[in-house]
C-alpha cells in the first residue's frame, strides 16, 4: 500500500511525499524517506547522528528547498520524482 502523506528526509530538511520519495531505510525500528542518492547514501554513513536529529523536530526543518541536482531531475521527468 503506498501513500501520499508528506514526510521529511532526514539528511537535508525537504519535504517529499512518502509515495514518490525514491529511497527509504529501516533504522532502529523506524522508516527514513529520502529525496536523493546522496541523502541516502549520507545516512548510510552516519544513520544514528540522522535519526537523532530528525527527532528533534526542530522549527523550520522540512522547508529546506529542493537540491539542485532534484530539481533538475525533476524537470527532465517530472513523475520521477
């Protein structure tokens, strides 16, 4: 079953819908969303540093615009994204 409830990537901040997010990781009982290979591969490295700071809920996190190297992906396919 997929959905469309936004969640946050945890490595850069951005917003992505859970149903297009093109990676996700199970790290200490818990699903992580990610905008990017290079977001998944930092998490890769680091997954306890990002899950903490994703828990913290900070204000502000989840507004962080697109890289870049998305929004170009996203102009070559948008329903890639």
């Amino acid at each position: 079953m997929t959905t469309n409830r936004d969640v946050i990537d945890p490595v850069c901040g951005m917003t992505i819908s859970m149903s297009q997010a093109p990676f996700n990781r199970l790290h200490a009982a818990a699903t992580y969303y990610f905008c990017s290979t290079e977001c998944t591969l930092k998490f890769d490295a680091d997954a306890d540093a990002y899950a903490a700071v994703a828990r913290l809920n900070l204000p502000g996190w989840g507004q962080t615009p697109h890289p870049p190297a998305i929004v170009e992906q996203f102009l070559r396919a948008p329903d890639q994204l």
